[in-house]
C-alpha cells in the first residue's frame, strides 16, 4: 500500500482529464449493485451509518476470515 501511496505522491492533477457527472453517477449505481450482490441491505445500511474506526475493525476482521479462507 505504501508503494501505491508514494507513487501518486507527487500527481499534479491540472493535466488529468475531467470525470463527468454521469460516468460518476454510473460507477456509483455499479457499486451499490455489486454491494448489494454481496451483503444484504441491511448490513450495507448499517455499515455506512458507522463511525471510521468501527470500520476500519470491520474490514480489519474481514481480512483476516479471508486470510483464514486461503490456507
């Protein structure tokens, strides 16, 4: 992740291309289909009304059942 980082360290953002509202608005209607293929509503509902750090300890756990998944 630090590499990912270090890389976009120094991105001068005046040459980038402009993203219009509609590509915005399409990726977003993916995401909530893609979400809703892999949670139920209700958890996706109440996984968005918590705080950063509650989060992060969800995807914290998340990782590792994953990590324990691959062995």
């Amino acid at each position: 992740m630090q590499n990912e980082l270090e890389r976009y360290k120094n991105f001068d953002p005046t040459n980038a291309p402009l993203v219009k509202p509609s590509f915005v608005k399409k990726l977003q209607e993916r995401h909530a289909i893609a979400q809703a293929k892999a949670f139920d509503a209700d958890v996706v509902t109440w996984l968005g009304s918590q705080d950063n750090e509650t989060k992060q300890h969800i995807n914290d756990m998340v990782r590792h059942i994953m990590a324990l998944k691959r062995t």
